[in-house]
C-alpha cells in the first residue's frame, strides 16, 4: 500500500541517534526534574492544623497512617513478652531463675556497668518474629525508657561498651545508662551477605537487609518497617511495665540505619516522647543512590526527612550531623556470588542537612509553643555521633536532665559467661524475618480474596463495571500514574524495511518533554483503498529491540520474526520500544520512579497510550482491533498494559504467565527473583491485590492467551496451569470460556506462533 519515504501526514525521522539509549536518557532527564521539583509538591498532601498541638497532631493522623503503610508497618503487633536469655549456671536449677524481666526476681545479668546492669533480652513483636538485643537495667529507679538504635553494621554490645568496635564518645547506649535511663538496644539487620541465598541453589552477594526487603516488597512490607515494628514493641513493653507506676518518658536514639530506624518509629508512633536522629538526617531527592533496602514506593511523592521531621512535632527531635557510615559498594561479587543492586551511603555537607532543617522548621513554625527542633553539628558535620550536645538536648527535652552526662565512668564488663554468639543471633534475626514473608506469601492467595470480594461476577457487564475500581488501584497504587501526555505526538516516521509483501517504517511519537515512543510499524502491501486492517502490537523482551521483532532479515532466536510473519498474514503490526533496556541504566529509572509514586510501568502505560491514538489516526487501521502479543518482559507488559488501557481488544502473554507472587518472593525455588540482579521486579504490595490471574481478570472479557513452552525456565509448568487455571475458570464462569486459551508446546522461551496465530485470526479477522 505504502512505499513512500516516511508515512504520509507524518514529519521526516532524521536522527541517527540510538532511539532506545536516547528513550533511556530521556525519562532519565524527566526523572530528575520530577525529583527536584518533589519538595514543593509535597503540601498538596497536608492540610496542618496549627490552632492547638492537638488539633496539629490530629490533622496530620492521614499523613501518618500514609506513612506506616508505604514502610510496611501495618501488621498488629503480638502482645510483647520480654524475656532474659542467658546460660545457667552450674549448680543452679531451672526453676531458681524467672525469665520475665519486671518480676520479682530476674535471670541473672552477664554484664556490669556503673550504676546499672546488662541483660541478654528477646521480646515479641509480630506472629513468628521477634527482637533480640541488650537490655540495660540502672539500679536505682529509671528516669526514662530508651530505645538506643546502632548503625546496622554495629552489634548491641558495641553500642553498649561490652565489646570493641566503637569508639567511647559513640556508645551512647551506655552513656544513656548512665544517666539513670532503662535503655533497649536491639539488633539491626546487617549489611554483610552471608545468610543471603537459597542454600543449594544459589547464593548472592546482596546485603541482608536487600534480601530481606526484596523478600518483603511484594507483599507490602519493609526492612525498615519490621524494625520499626521491633522498636514499637520494645516501647509497648515499656508501656506495659509502667502500668500502675508513674510513667516514664520514652525517647528513641538511632545512628546511621538505626537513625533511620528511630527517625521513622517516632514519626510513625505519637507514644515516643523525644528522638535523636543521627547521621541520617538530609535532603532525600537522591534516594535513588543509597541501597535499594532504603527504596520505600512513594516516599517523596508526600516526605522527604522535613516532613518526617513534621510528623513527630510536636514532640522534641534532636538532628545530629555528623560522619554517616561510609558505603562505598555492596559486598563484592565474586563467581558464585553475584546479584547485588548498586547503592552508596556518604556523609552530605553540613550545608545540606542545614537546608533540610530549616525547611523542618518552616513546616512546623505555625505551632505554638514552637516544638523543640534541634540540630547539633559533630565536629562541623563529619564528627562523631551522640555529641553531648546532642544527649543532653535530648535528656533536657525528655526529662529536664543537665550536666548528668559523665566520661569517666570505667566501661562496663562481663560479669558472667556470655550467653550468645552475636553471629547466630543475626542468623536468627534474619531467618525470623526471612519465613515470616514466606509465611506472608503463603497467605496472600487469601488477602487478593479479600481484596477483590467487591468484585460482581453475576455477568459481564457487572463485571466490566464493578472492574472500574481494580483497574484504577493498579494504576494509582501499584504502578504509579503519571499525567497525560503534554506534548503533541508530532510523529516522525522513516521507511527502514521493504519487502515483497510490506513495507516497514521506524516511528517516534512526543508524550513529555524529553520523553517519547518508538517503535517500527510493518504495513502489508496488500491494504485496499478504505480498508482497515487490525493491528497486533508485538512486544520485545528484556534488554530487546523493535528489530528484533519487526527486521525480516534477522531471525532472533527468541522472538522469530513474529511481527514480520504476522504481517505476511495481512495484519498491521507494530513493534514498541520499551525502555527496559541498558543494564543497570534502565533499572536506574526504576529507583529514581519509585520514590515517586512511579514505576517504568508508568512510563511505558503513556507511551502505549499515545502510540494507541496514533495507530487508530492511520487510514488503514480499525481502532476496533488493537491486539497486544509480547514475550517475556513483553509477556509482563502483555499482563499490565491491556489490564490498564482498555483500547487494546485482545492480549497475548508469552513465556512469562506464571505464579507471579512465588516468581518474586519464593525462598526455596531456583526460579525466585530474590537470586536474580533483577532487582526491578518487586512491586509493592501486588501480591497482596494482584497475581497474573487478577491482572488477568482486568483484560476480561476481552480474549487473553497464554503461550509456554515446557522448557522455559521462568517457571516450571506447574506454577503457570495452577495460575492459568484461575483465569480459564473465571472465564467460563461469565460464560466467555470461548475468549481465553493456554497453548504448551515442545520447547524453549520462545515465540511458537501456532496456537497464537490460530488465537489472532480467530479473535481479529473473524469479526
């Protein structure tokens, strides 16, 4: 039909650019200006109320709940027993020691110090998980109940001078103590890969705390929400041990990751009096270059640290600048270890953490009395943490203490055989929290139930309109929805291809400034004048191209030609680039997205879009029959775009449909993402609102296929008839059994193109 240079109506392509490095960097560039503008979006999430402390703390309650949702500290917490863990001695029985800490007697200390006692303690915290750390005991009455938190790289003893590793003017735990407080000093999750793996399968070189949060994304939990559920239970023992006495102050002291930690737990809890953050505390517009285990979906879209630093006004918080602890890398990959996202922590300038401060201040100035907002500076922002300027702020705001704070108190000491092995502790913690998200897993067949019980099945228009509300929850909450275009498409075209039976043609359409859609349109030769043809739209995988697709002179062994065998058959067929492409470049985008509120879902959904206005534009096309057939990350992309743009008619998912949720999340199959580099792949809280069967469930009534082969290692056959089953069921239950099929064949992770193809000509040209 066509043989013209470029498509009649459009403009001429003329770039000799990489379009798919050039797609890349330009969401890249949208990205960044979307980050630096955050901060000033963010008050379109507040409405403060500063007429009283009290109706300010009631109008930011949204905020907060907001909060402890994106970091995963939803869950009730078990009611907290804590309990002394210790050896016993020869010659003394069982039943001589009490484990309960508070009673009458207690399990004796195995460490001293002046004026107080240390005690080896666990305590509850959720179903299956519990804490493990320090307990320091003075032996006269409390003046206040702390949770000390170390930097996740520093053990509970260290903090409390028990052990080397940190320098004295550091061991604020101790120095608490001293100062006549009951302190807690859990243990953190650690930054080293030892336990991080599937034994027997493969093991990786990701952090512990990447695993876990890995392990816990999907299901809508966080590494920084179960330890901040482990400081909310050590302060509800407190609070439990304070019953029927005069209350204490509690107070929460944090270094590093545990100023993190502590930061988020007084944000996230009105029952902790005062804080100090520590070495933690800066503008965060950048999270994108810290550890993956920091990425929290959302987070700037309504806080950075100021507003944070709002949520605990307006009760006193003490910022301590000084020297981070320096991550320069994760631990190094090695032949058998490998997988790892890449993420740094250093020290910002002072100037920086001055900057965030004050906007704390701004955000919080209409309170009167004005909340006590400190900032104290270590060594001009690069000293050492638990200044004694920043204690004795600290112990002035939640007791009135001054002048207490001593230096010469000899360290404390052993005073009995240690009862643990810090090593098998941080096993135990993290294999705690490793089953409790395979517990998780297990039961979220049963939360997407729950989830999706609004949902009206009596018929299919009932079920296209109860839908409606599903469908705007993927986009809103899971995927991220981004604006509508802003630019007119403005498209570009150039022939590339020509052929005995098409011509084929590279197409760039405008969507942002900076941001585009590529891809390569093959038109059959065939087309009468006034004929409209239907389109499949033929999506590559990871690190793909259009040409390896839609180039009639290279056969791809993945892929085989598709788009170009399809247009030999007389269908229009149109080959997107998707900008999962560039290694860790692209995965980039997603830690820059995330922060947002975005993922490169959100992308990707407005790129198709606008490509979906373009297509339906051409003279030759029936907007009618838009068919969408992808493999592998094209097969992911078969399962969210048509669940979210209704346009396209029909969806083909090739070698990917499986047990999505297990795929993800799984500690014990080779198949699991959580041993993979493909640290793009959780999405927050999907399994506990979409599997492939729900997502399945959106494209609904319209015609959805599934393509496998028996030997695709993606995931083994059973995981994809157990999923696929759900949605054939759903299928024929609103009576349409007809629309939906699953072919397995014979072979690898590849395009097939028998069963598929049959599925195109039934659901398009039979119309």
């Amino acid at each position: 039909m066509l043989n013209d240079e470029r498509i009649p109506g459009t403009q001429p392509l003329t770039t000799q650019d990489d379009l798919a490095a050039q797609m890349v960097a330009g969401i890249d560039a949208w990205l960044g200006r979307e980050l630096d503008a955050s901060a000033a979006r963010r008050a379109r999430h507040w409405h403060r109320d500063f007429i009283s402390h009290e109706s300010y703390v009631r109008s930011i309650e949204p905020n907060r709940q907001r909060f402890r949702q994106i970091i995963g500290a939803v869950a009730p917490r078990e009611p907290t027993e804590m309990q002394v863990m210790t050896t016993i001695p020869t010659g003394i029985a069982p039943h001589d020691i009490e484990n309960t800490v508070g009673a009458r007697f207690i399990a004796p200390s195995f460490g001293e110090g002046k004026d107080y006692r240390v005690f080896a303690v666990r305590w509850t915290v959720l179903n299956g998980v519990d804490a493990e750390g320090l307990l320091l005991l003075p032996e006269r009455e409390s003046v206040a109940d702390i949770v000390a938190l170390p930097d996740c790289d520093w053990t509970p003893e260290m903090l409390a001078g028990l052990t080397p590793g940190v320098p004295e003017r550091a061991q604020f735990g101790r120095r608490l103590a001293e100062c006549g407080c009951r302190v807690l000093i859990p243990v953190l999750i650690n930054r080293l890969d030892t336990y991080s793996g599937i034994p027997g399968i493969r093991m990786t070189n990701q952090p512990h705390r990447e695993f876990l949060y890995r392990a816990a994304y999907e299901l809508g939990r966080h590494i920084i929400g179960y330890e901040v559920q482990k400081v909310l239970a050590g302060v509800d023992w407190f609070a439990g041990v304070s019953q029927g006495h005069a209350s204490k102050p509690i107070g929460v002291v944090g270094y590093g990751e545990g100023g993190l930690v502590a930061f988020y737990a007084a944000a996230a809890d009105t029952r902790i009096d005062a804080a100090i953050v520590s070495g933690y505390f800066q503008p965060r517009e950048r999270l994108s270059d810290e550890p993956i285990y920091r990425n929290v979906f959302g987070l700037l879209d309504q806080f950075g640290d100021a507003e944070i630093a709002s949520l605990i006004a307006p009760r006193a918080l003490v910022i301590e600048a000084c020297r981070h602890p320096e991550v320069a890398e994760p631990p190094p990959p090695s032949s058998d270890r490998s997988g790892a996202a890449p993420g740094v922590l250093t020290t910002p300038s002072l100037q920086d953490v001055e900057a965030e401060f004050q906007r704390a201040q701004r955000l919080t100035a209409g309170l009167h009395p004005l909340p006590l907002l400190s900032l104290m500076a270590s060594e001009d922002g690069h000293g050492l943490p638990g200044s004694e300027a920043a204690l004795t702020a600290f112990l002035r705001a939640l007791v009135g203490i001054e002048d207490t704070l001593s230096r010469s108190a000899p360290p404390p000491r052993f005073s009995a055989p240690v009862p643990l092995d810090p090593e098998a502790r941080q096993r135990r913690q993290f294999q705690r929290l490793l089953d409790h998200t395979q517990s998780l897993m297990r039961d979220a067949e049963f939360r997407r139930t729950e989830f999706w019980s609004a949902a009206d099945a009596s018929s299919v228009e009932s079920w296209q309109h109860s839908c409606r509300w599903y469908r705007d929850y993927l986009w809103d909450e899971i995927i991220g929805r981004l604006p509508p275009a802003t630019r007119p498409a403005n498209p570009r075209t150039r022939r590339v291809y020509e052929t005995p039976a098409f011509t084929g043609y590279e197409v760039v359409l405008d969507v942002y400034d900076d941001v585009f859609a590529y891809g390569i349109i093959l038109i059959p030769k065939d087309i009468q004048p006034g004929e409209r043809r239907p389109v499949v739209v033929c999506q590559h995988g990871l690190e793909g191209r259009p040409q390896d697709v839609a180039n009639p002179d290279a056969d791809n062994p993945y892929y085989h030609r598709f788009a170009c065998r399809l247009a030999e058959r007389g269908f229009v067929t149109y080959a997107p680039q998707n900008p999962y492409i560039g290694g860790n470049t692209f995965r980039q985008l997603l830690r820059k997205a995330n922060p947002l509120k975005h993922s490169l879902y959100s992308f990707i959904v407005r790129q198709h879009e606008r490509t979906l206005e373009w297509l339906s534009s051409l003279p030759f096309v029936d907007p009618a029959r838009l068919a969408f057939y992808g493999l592998s990350y094209g097969g992911k992309t078969a399962m969210r775009i048509p669940a979210l743009l209704e346009q396209y008619c029909l969806s083909i998912c090739s070698a990917d449909y499986n047990e999505w949720i297990w795929k993800n999340v799984s500690a014990r199959h080779r198949y699991s993402y959580l041993i993979t580099g493909e640290y793009d792949m959780p999405e927050f809280n999907l399994g506990n609102t979409f599997n492939y069967a729900e997502l399945s469930w959106l494209i609904c009534p319209r015609p959805f296929m599934v393509e496998r082969g028996h030997h695709d290692g993606v995931a083994p056959d059973e995981w994809v008839a157990y999923e696929y089953a759900r949605t054939r069921r759903h299928y024929v239950m609103l009576g349409i059994g007809d629309r939906t099929e699953m072919e397995v064949f014979d072979g690898p992770h590849t395009i097939n193109g028998e069963g598929t193809f049959a599925f195109l000509e039934r659901h398009l040209k039979q119309q």
